[in-house]
C-alpha cells in the first residue's frame, strides 16, 4: 500500500523548503532512514530519510521547486507496486486505499504555503562580517585556507563530483555538468568552472568561448573576497537567494529595533600570536585565532552578563551558557554556526569546533541546532583582510565582537616606540541594555586577556 511522507518542520519556524537534489528515483527502492532528498530551507542544505522502506512511487516536487511543510514530499509503495500507484481513487470513484502520514508533520490546510513565506530567524549579520578561519598569520595562508573548498559529493549515476550548490547554479543556468570540465581537486567541478561554462554558453556566436577555456586573471582572486562572494550577477530583476532573503530580513529587523553603538579600540597581539604558534607547535595543529578571542571572551561574559543576553518583552533574559556564534562567508552568504557551551570547551576542542562548522557551514550540512541560538558572536573580519568594522548585533543578542587583521604598527611603550602586530576590534552592543561606560569596561577586559594569553588560559 502506498504510503505518503509529507515535508516535516525540520527548523525553527520553517514553512516552506526548495528540493536540491533527488537521492532516489522513482522506482528506486528506499531503506527505512535512508536519505531519499536534499532540501534547502532558510539556513541548510539538508538530507531528509524515508520513513519507510520501500519502492519510490512518486516524487513531491521536482529539483529547484520549492514545496510547504505538510505537503506530500515522497510517496513509498510495496515492493512489486509500479510508480504512479499511489493508492488513490481512481476516475470511476472506487475508494482509495488509507494513507498513512507522517504523524509529526502538520496537514497542507494546518501549514499552507504562503506566497511569501516568513523566514526563521538565523543569526543575521553584518555584510562586514567574514568568515570563521583564522584572521592572523602570512597573507598567503589566509588565502589557502579562504579559496579552500570541502569535498565534493558525488553521484554515480551522473559520474560528476560537484557540491549541491555548485550542481544547483548549473541546473538555474541550463548548463550540463557532464559537458563541463572539472579543476577541483580529485576531479571536482567547482563554481569557478560552472561560471566559465555559463560565460561561454552565453557569449556571442561569432566569437564563441570554449567551456575548457583558461580562467581569466580575475577569476584567480578569491571568491569570498569580493561584494558578490560565489555569485553571478547580471544585469537586470533577478530573485535573491532563499539564503540572502534570511538574511537581509532579519538584518533589517536588527537594524530598525536596536540602537546600535560601536565602540574601537587596538590590541597588541605579540603575546597571542605567540601563544598560538607555541600550542600549535606542540599539538601539530592549526590553532584558529577565533578560539583565542572566544576563549579571551568568556571571562568578560560572565563579568557582565548583559553582554550575554537577550531582551524579551520589558525582561531581560541572562543566559547561564555561552553559546559563541562564529560568522563564516560561504559562496551563498553569510552564516553564523555556533559553538555551544564554550565555557566549558579548551583551546584545542573551541579549535577543533571552528573548523568543523567552518566547513560545515560551507558546504550547508550542518544541523539548525547548529545555525541557532547563539548569546554572544564574535566576527572576523581579518581573514580576508578587514581592520574595524561596525558589525550588526544578530537579533536575539544584546553584543558582537568583530576582530581584525593583525598587522605591523608603531607602538610607544616607556617612551620607546616599538613595531608591533596590531589587531583592530570592534565592538557594536545594544544600547537598550548596555551603556556606553559598561561597554568600554567589557573591551577593557577583552583587551587585557587578549595581550596577556596567560590569564585566561590558566583561569
């Protein structure tokens, strides 16, 4: 008997989300929790598994629709049923079989899909906010590790790698990734080699442009450095992203309900640098310089607490654990992962915890659990080579630390002026909760760890 799966609320809020990508076809056979679909909604790409065992009758929606929770996403048959029997009655009015929904997701008339559906709220940042990987060392490390892309995920049936949001710009743009000539490593297709196959596909005929083409000089730069980070503009009405729509709503939200105030100031980073270099050393890893900042935060946190808070109503609300949400540029916009609880993680596991969700975030795969619920934020903006900024405080929160690229400058100490590696901070609060002499006091601190490593390392 047939047995429909309707899309379940798989987010806070989620009303509606867009089919990637199709992991079994119909008339393919389906384990019970095997990942049957791909969906986008408002913060990740994700894979949804099948309830149920069984052959695929018929597909909700096809790839690039997008689909409200409640409404059928897959139909699951018995073996030896064909596709298209799914149990419905036919012309003559004889009554269809029972169906068996999903118990937990709501019915089309309880959850419909509006024309404009409200996004869930991520944490929205600033557009001068940059990614989560380390924003102090060479210039040419940061750029490895910015213009770095995750594997790829393949299928076999189309014998091409390429991540889904590389297959999802090729799919808009009517190009075929089979005639499309992969530079990733290990065979990949990256964006870069879709973007030179939807320019030559659309260049003019009498000079037409080989998708094999060498890249011109421009495209080398790396894609996060730029306004249009991983985006192909032109020229004319286009939809935004389901991603940047989130975005510009709740950065709009941020914007007209709290009064922001940024407060600069500089850090001497001798002492952090060495202090990263020396743990990395020892340990054989790559210390992120956000686990420092994070690891710098938490003391002033709990000093004052309003910086980790939230306002609800005519209440303020001051949370017991420091959930620290990291901005991370992807090639379809700004996210904010979080690390929970990271008063209780060290510098190696607060390490560890920044690189995965940086990559996570990257490739859309992390959890909503992972997107939300952030009480602090720190922004690094040095990675693709920002010195002060004013950040957006993500709606929710009551503070955000930006921080800077570290770069050689003079500095006057007992008289003497001394060049030393400076690293800008900027820090942007809501000025409902805190005032402008407790602010200056949470940077003080701040400042002080910062210079010092010893006195929170050993806290």
């Amino acid at each position: 008997m047939a047995r429909e799966f309707r899309l379940p609320d798989i987010g806070e809020g989620l009303t509606e989300a867009e089919i990637v990508r199709w992991l079994v076809p119909v008339g393919g056979y389906v384990e019970q929790d095997q990942p049957v679909v791909e969906v986008e909604t408002d913060k990740a790409v994700v894979e949804i598994p099948s309830p149920y065992a069984g052959v695929v009758l018929e597909h909700g929606g096809a790839e690039g629709e997008t689909i409200a929770v409640g409404a059928v996403l897959v139909v699951v048959g018995e073996p030896g049923e064909v596709p298209g029997d799914t149990g419905q009655a036919p012309a003559t009015g004889t009554p269809a079989p029972p169906v068996v929904e999903q118990p937990s997701a709501p019915t089309p008339e309880s959850a419909p899909a509006p024309e404009t559906a409200p996004a869930p709220e991520p944490a929205p940042t600033s557009a001068l906010e940059a990614p989560a990987a380390p924003i102090v060392g060479t210039l040419s490390e940061e750029a490895e590790l910015l213009t770095s892309e995750p594997a790829a995920t393949s299928t076999a049936a189309e014998g091409v790698k390429a991540l889904p949001v590389v297959r999802k710009l090729a799919r808009d743009h009517g190009i075929d990734l089979a005639t499309v000539t992969p530079t990733g490593p290990g065979g990949r297709i990256t964006r870069e080699d879709v973007e030179r196959a939807i320019a030559a596909a659309s260049a003019p005929a009498s000079t037409p442009a080989p998708a094999t083409a060498a890249p011109e000089p421009a495209m080398e730069a790396a894609p996060q450095a730029g306004p249009a980070a991983g985006t192909t503009l032109r020229a004319g009405r286009q939809p935004m992203s389901r991603l940047r729509r989130t975005i510009a709503a709740n950065m709009a939200k941020s914007w007209a309900e709290i009064p922001h105030v940024t407060t600069f100031d500089d850090v001497d980073a001798t002492r952090l640098l060495e202090v990263r270099d020396a743990l990395g050393n020892r340990h054989g890893t790559r210390i992120p310089i956000e686990a420092l900042v994070i690891k710098a935060v938490v003391p002033a946190l709990a000093e004052f607490p309003e910086f980790n808070a939230s306002i609800e109503g005519e209440d303020l609300i001051v949370h017991e654990k420091t959930d620290i949400g990291i901005a991370v540029d992807t090639p379809e916009g700004l996210i904010v992962a979080v690390i929970k609880d990271a008063a209780s993680k060290g510098v190696l596991e607060l390490a560890s915890e920044v690189r995965r969700l940086g990559e996570g975030a990257r490739t859309r795969s992390l959890g909503v659990d992972e997107l939300t619920g952030q009480t602090f934020t720190v922004s690094n903006i040095g990675a693709v080579g920002g010195g002060h900024g004013t950040p957006i405080v993500p709606y929710g929160t009551t503070a955000i630390l930006s921080v800077g690229m570290a770069k050689p400058k003079p500095l006057v100490y007992e008289d003497d002026i001394v060049i030393a590696p400076v690293m800008p901070l900027s820090l942007s609060y809501d000025h409902r909760v805190i005032d402008g002499a407790q602010g200056r006091r949470f940077m003080a601190l701040v400042i002080e760890n910062l210079e010092e490593p010893a006195l929170f390392l050993t806290g």
